[in-house]
C-alpha cells in the first residue's frame, strides 16, 4: 500500500492529531495520566492509524483513475486535475469515517456516564477514545488531502 516513505509518514501524522483530542478531553475531566487511560490511547492510535491508512487507499484510488481517464482522453494529468481527485476521493470517506466515529461514540458514550462499580477505571479507559473521536475525524479530512496534495503535487508538472 505505502510506495514510498513520505505515504508512510502521512500516514503516521495522523496518529498525533488525534492524540491531542484525548488529551484534551481527559484535561477537561479533570483525570490524570494512568494505565486505564494509556489502554484507550493505545485503541485511539489504532483507529486514528486506520483512518489515515483508509484514506490513503482512497486518495491514491481516486488519483490512479483520473490519471488514467485524462491518458485514455489524451489530456495532461495536471495540478487541477490532482486536486479535483483528492476532492473526490476525501468525500468518498466521509460518511463511512462519519458511521465509525458514531458507532464509537455510542457504543462510548454509556461506559462515560456510568456510575456502578469500575466506572471511574472505564471512564479514563474511554476518555481518550471520545476525545480522539471528535479530532481525528476532523484532522483526518482536512490535513491529510492538503498534505497529500503538497506531497503528491510537487511531482506534477504545472
């Protein structure tokens, strides 16, 4: 899937981003930094790490088939060209990226207002995926088309 470093790289770029929204969220409760939180940042770094890894396969994807389409019309595959396929393959992600992160967030949202017994352990375990949830959806489809393009487009002649 990765044919170079730099594909490798982006995708990896992502995890960060949506480490920062776990951060966050767990800054915002008011927990500290535990086992049973480093547990969900390990899961937000495995989603986050397929979020990046999906949308690179539908970027490339949508790149491959204008390129063939502008060679099979006679037309130079060109920088606006490039661009038209990042904004078709990102929206191509965006209702399944959107279905994931509200399949998270349900399935989240009853172990973050419970109350029992080993609440407050669940809680710090689901904290940094909720947080994760609303970032790295959000990182994922602006930055990493615009870091593809900057990283695709400089080998495109003008």
């Amino acid at each position: 899937i990765f044919r170079n470093f730099g594909e490798a790289i982006l995708v990896m770029a992502a995890v960060p981003f949506a480490l920062v929204g776990g951060v966050w969220l767990l800054w915002a409760l008011g927990h500290d930094l535990s086992i049973a939180s480093a547990v969900g940042f390990i899961a937000l770094a495995g989603v986050a790490a397929e979020f990046g890894v999906v949308m690179l396969i539908y970027l490339d994807s949508a790149r491959d088939e204008a390129r063939s389409r502008h060679a099979a019309e006679g037309r130079p595959f060109d920088r606006e060209a490039l661009i038209a396929a990042i904004m078709q393959g990102a929206t191509q992600r965006v209702r399944p990226k959107a279905m994931t992160v509200a399949i998270i967030l349900a399935g989240l949202a009853p172990i973050m207002i419970g109350s029992g017994t080993g609440s407050e352990i669940m809680q710090r375990i689901a904290a940094p995926m909720v947080g994760g949830m609303v970032s790295a959806p959000l990182l994922s489809m602006l930055l990493m088309p615009v870091a593809y393009l900057l990283m695709i487009g400089r080998r495109i002649t003008k």
